[in-house]
C-alpha cells in the first residue's frame, strides 16, 4: 500500500481514527504490562526493607 502524502498516510483512507486509536490503545496497554510490574517490584522491595529495619531495631 503507497501513499501520495504523510496526510493521506495518516488519513488511511479515512480508516486512520480507527487504526491509529487501535495502534495507540494497544501501545498503552503493553506499556502498562511493563510498567505496572516493575512498580508493585519496587513497592514490594521497599515494604520488605522497612520491614527488614524494624525486625533489626527490636
């Protein structure tokens, strides 16, 4: 498929809301696998050295 101008590459044959809204709601949800993980990881790691401190205060 070729297009004659970016503007027509975007307009996808008047597809483009469609796609791109897919293209970005997909892009969206894997960054949020990514992100969400690495997240809860840091939290996790975070409470179990609080935690760590106060069992070695007593």
């Amino acid at each position: 498929m070729s297009f004659a101008s970016f503007s027509e590459f975007l307009a996808m044959g008047s597809h483009g809301p469609y796609v791109w809204s897919a293209y970005g709601i997909s892009f969206l949800v894997v960054l949020l696998n990514v992100a969400l993980p690495l997240l809860a990881r840091r939290r996790y790691l975070q409470e179990e050295a609080r935690r760590l401190r106060r069992e070695g205060a007593q």
